[in-house]
C-alpha cells in the first residue's frame, strides 16, 4: 500500500523490494484546487460518520483523521 501523502518514498521502497530500478514521480495539478475551504468542511455528520464507518480499517491502520 503506498500512501499519497509519502508517495515518492513508499514508491521508493517498494522499488527496493521488487529490486526494481526507481524513477522520480511526477507532481502533477498539484496546485489545481482553486478553492482554500479546508478539506474538513467537505462533510457533514452523516457523510463523515459513513466513511468512518466504510473505511474505519484503513483509518486505523494508517492512524488518519478527520
């Protein structure tokens, strides 16, 4: 599982334990987002309560959020 958040090193390491060569990964539109309202604002109780609920294993695993 690579993280977006630490993309180019778990894509690094993953490169490391298939013994595969490395590239560089390319950042692209990331500045595209035209609107500054913070990604926390997106959800109300129900839709906040659904994906924590659909994906509790992945929040937990990863110690994310909200």
């Amino acid at each position: 599982i690579l993280r977006y958040e630490n993309l180019q090193n778990d894509y690094d390491g993953l490169c490391d334990s298939l013994m595969i060569e490395k590239s560089i990964l390319p950042r692209l539109k990331s500045s595209q987002r035209k609107s500054k309202i913070p990604y926390r604002e997106y959800f109300n109780r129900w839709s906040l309560s659904h994906i924590e609920n659909k994906l509790s294993m992945w929040i937990n695993n990863f110690n994310y959020s909200f």
